[in-house]
C-alpha cells in the first residue's frame, strides 16, 4: 500500500454531508476482481495473538471541515501511537473533494484501514467484499457494543446478520435557526413564528440598516447548495413548512420524493423567488459553499441563519462578537406554514466509519482496540477533551482549558469520526453549566419540530447508481426558477422529467424496500 501522509486541508464548508459535485460513476476495479471478492471472507482469526508489540501503521481518512486536520506531529497522534504501538496516519479531507477522492481510491483498489462514508458509498460498496464484519468480533471490545447506538444501529444498513460498519453519531435535531435579537430590538420588531412574519423580519434586516453602518450590505437570512448540488442547506425550516418532505416521507401510506411535489414545490419557489428579487435573500445562494452563510452570519452580514447549539456558543458567538461587541443571538423556533406546518432540519444516522476487510488480521484487531479505548469513559474523556495536563488541568473540583487545546484541536478525532451516542458529545469538563443549560435546552426546543427523511437506511439501485445526476438536473430548474430565469410552471416539467430519467424506478424500489422493512 501506498505510504499515506497526514494532511491538513482548509474546509470551506460545515456540516453536514459529504459528497461532492464529482461523478459518481466511479468503478471500484478491486470489488469485481477475484481478489477483491475472496476478501469479503477476511476475517481477524489471529487478531487474539496480537499482542501489541509489533508496531503497525494505521491508515485512517475522513472529512476535514474548517480550520483542516492535525498535522502529523500533533500532540493527540503521539499520545495514541505510543498507547497502542502504532503509526496512526490521518488523511483529512475537504467535504468539497470527499466523494471524488473516494472514487480515485476505488479506481486504485488502495482503500485505507479505515474510513468514514455516507450512506449512497456505503451501499455501492457494501456487498463488494470491501469492508469487515465487525459482528464476530464485538465480544471482545465490549465499549463498541456498549456505547454506539447497540444492535439496532450497528444492524443498520448492513444486510441481516452482518456488522459491516460503525455509526458516525449525529443529534438527530442537531441545528435550529438563530436569529440576531439585537437587530430585532434596534428596528422595534417582534420574534418572528410563521412564514410571512419570518419574510417581514428578513426583508427588514436586509433593507432597515440594522447594522448601523449606513450601508445596504446585509441579508436577512442565506442558503447554499449541499456539495452535491442536489439539495438546499440553511433553508429546512421554510422548506418543511410548505408541506415539503424531507427528501422522502410517507402520503397514503406510500413514500414519495419531494420532487414531485408540484404544489409545495411551486410555493416554496415563489417565497423563494420573491425572497430573491426583492434583496431579502443571499444573491450568492446558488454559489454558496455549505459554511458561507455561517460565515456571513458570523461577519454580521446575515441576520438569520441556522446553527449548531455547541459550535453558536463555543466558535459562532465569540466570532460575532469580534465584529459586534453587542451582538446577541437567539433561538429561533421554526415558522409555520400556511396550515401550520414546522419541521427543523433532522439527521439520521447514514455517516458510517468501515474497516478494511483487505488488511491483515493484526491490523483489522489493532485498530478495533484503539476504537473500544475511545468508546470507554478513559478514551471518551481523551477523545472530546484531549490529554490532561496538556490540554487542560484539574483544579480542585473544575477543570481549566490551556492553550494547547485550540492549537492542537484534541476533540477532531471526536468530533469528525467516532464518537459515542452522547448529546453532549462536544461539551468540555471545563464548559459554563450555564452554557451547556442552554445547549440542551436549544436541543429540546427543537425535538417536536423532527422532521425525518423516511427512506433514511433504504436502498434503491437506481438511485444509487443515477440519482445524483437526476436531483442536479431538477435543482438547476428550480434553482433558476427562484432566480427568476425561468417560470414557475417550468417546475412541472423538472418534476415529469425527475420521474421520466428514473424517479420512478426509484420511487418503486424506495416503496419495495419500505415495505420489505416493516
């Protein structure tokens, strides 16, 4: 195998997917060759005589979102390899370039010891012999079975029987609308709770001056694309409040997708549009990256956005700050539809962390003892709050961040890989009570709002292998749809043309497997 370097890439983008606009037709060479095949049978059988003395070098690569990875000499690597006699080398990359770096290593046959997926990856690959099941050997690293969601998660989207992966833990309503209160209280307006109230709010943000810098360079709230460009970011709520679905939901017992939803797609597209032309809207939405409208949001440009309650209170509002001393954010619960629909965006838990079933037994067993160390109370506590005595230091019955914690970032192999099933997987030991009272408390504000994507875990052939191409042709019509270049009858077309390039096939192999799930 080819020597891996650990690299640090720059992120433009935050949270939440991992594909990017690359081609998805990537063959993996390795999975249909007679070796590729015989390895799905690889199993650790003398994983039990590893006894740790022989150093091995482990290979691990997942996403990168802002500020990059560790660089090899961090602080945290040094720690784990002399823990576990090994070589730990991190390949850290953008959430732009993920999915196209993952079709270059299916192409090389050269995966690495570990790696982190979505669900559309997961799928392609799984019956390929590519990665191991964990299941057989989950007796001996109890903290695995303990502390990651159990059966029912680790089950989840491998075929019965099988564990070919771990979870990637997300908070199901991980984010939830802010709002800058200070600009609410400057122009004498009200906390905004449906539709047409969110509009006059935002269009007054963007036209009244709340910044009081006597120019017209403000928004009231933004948008980007996700990195494939087959959805919106930073808009669910509004979304959810015109009836759409998100991506899949259930009408008269069947699923359907939200492109085809004419009704609801055409109301959401003329909000949207009115939005668009009347300046109430980020021009640059169409061309955001996934983190720009929390940038601007954070240069003070953008007057609502939607936040991560841990990452507002610990990066968001100190940066806000810098700009705006007197700058106040709160939570904005989602705006009613016109017949009283809410709905908050809603992770399900599709991020998946494999193991190479190709690398020898030695390997697979030493890399499943480093993950049962951080699943346990010992390596969680590592794991979100780095070492003690360089990261932070105990006084008394409070602990103490030091400054090596925001250079060497100790929590990144927590908060971008594998992390136990915890809502308060990114609170620190030396966190304000107060403030973490109040992450929680964003948390369950947001918990009636769930708004779940029914054919979450779900496998269509179809979509797999087409359904990215399909969406980016029906985005780019309603994309110009709300940008005014084309009408809003132009909708109906996308939605019969969505169904004529694969949309059904999709839809009825989405419904098969709904059904063959209950």
């Amino acid at each position: 195998m080819k020597k891996w370097l650990s690299i640090s890439l720059s992120v433009l983008i935050s949270s939440g997917v991992l594909a990017s606009c690359s081609s998805d037709n990537a063959k993996d060479n390795s999975a249909s060759s007679p070796s590729g095949t015989a390895s799905a049978t690889a199993q650790p059988t003398a994983a039990a005589q590893d006894d740790m003395k022989e150093k091995l070098e482990l290979n691990i690569m997942t996403i990168s979102y802002e500020g990059g990875g560790w660089p090899a000499n961090n602080s945290m690597i040094d720690y784990l390899n002399k823990k576990f006699n090994i070589d730990l080398k991190f390949q850290w990359i953008s959430q732009d370039n993920y999915k196209e770096k993952l079709n270059v290593l299916a192409a090389s046959g050269e995966f690495p010891d570990s790696f982190l997926l979505l669900k559309e990856d997961f799928l392609k690959w799984r019956d390929k012999g590519i990665f191991l099941d964990v299941k057989p050997l989950l007796s001996k690293y109890p903290n695995l079975a303990k502390n990651l969601g159990g059966e029912e998660q680790l089950q989840f989207m491998s075929p019965k029987g099988k564990y070919y992966s771990f979870p990637y833990y997300q908070i199901e309503t991980q984010t939830s609308f802010g709002i800058r209160k200070d600009w609410l209280d400057k122009l004498s307006l009200k906390m905004p709770t449906n539709l047409d109230e969110f509009y006059q709010v935002s269009k007054a943000f963007a036209t009244q001056d709340p910044d009081g810098n006597g120019k017209n360079d403000t928004y009231g709230f933004s948008a980007s694309l996700v990195a494939n460009k087959t959805d919106f970011k930073h808009v669910d709520p509004i979304k959810a409040a015109f009836g759409l679905v998100d991506n899949w939901g259930l009408k008269d017992g069947k699923l359907i997708s939200w492109h085809t939803q004419n009704k609801e797609l055409k109301d959401f597209a003329a909000y949207m549009n009115k939005a668009y032309s009347e300046g109430v809207l980020d021009k640059d939405f169409a061309i955001n990256k996934v983190k720009d409208p929390q940038d601007k949001y954070e240069a003070g440009k953008v007057g609502i956005d939607d936040v991560v309650p841990n990452v507002f209170y610990q990066t968001l509002v100190p940066n806000l700050k810098k700009v705006d001393p007197k700058a106040e954010t709160v939570q904005l619960l989602p705006p009613k539809g016109p017949t009283g629909l809410q709905g908050t965006a809603t992770n399900a838990i599709t991020q998946r962390i494999v193991i190479n079933a190709k690398i020898d037994a030695k390997k697979q067993d030493r890399l499943l003892k480093l993950f049962d160390y951080l699943m346990s109370d010992e390596g969680n506590t590592l794991s979100k709050n780095g070492i003690e005595g360089t990261h932070y230091k105990k006084n008394g019955d409070s602990y103490e961040k030091l400054p090596a914690f925001d250079q060497d970032r100790p929590m990144l192999i927590s908060a971008w890989y594998l992390r136990r099933f915890d809502l308060n997987t990114q609170i620190r030991l030396w966190d304000d009570k107060t403030m973490v009272d109040n992450v929680n408390q964003w948390f369950k504000n947001s918990e009636p709002f769930k708004w779940p994507n029914l054919a979450a875990g779900l496998e269509s052939t179809t979509d797999t292998k087409n359904g990215v191409t399909i969406d980016q042709k029906f985005m780019t019509t309603l994309i110009k749809v709300i940008m005014g270049e084309q009408p809003l009858d132009a909708i109906d077309a996308a939605v019969e043309q969505w169904k004529k390039d694969g949309g059904d096939q999709i839809t009825k192999e989405y419904n098969d497997a709904y059904l063959q799930s209950k």
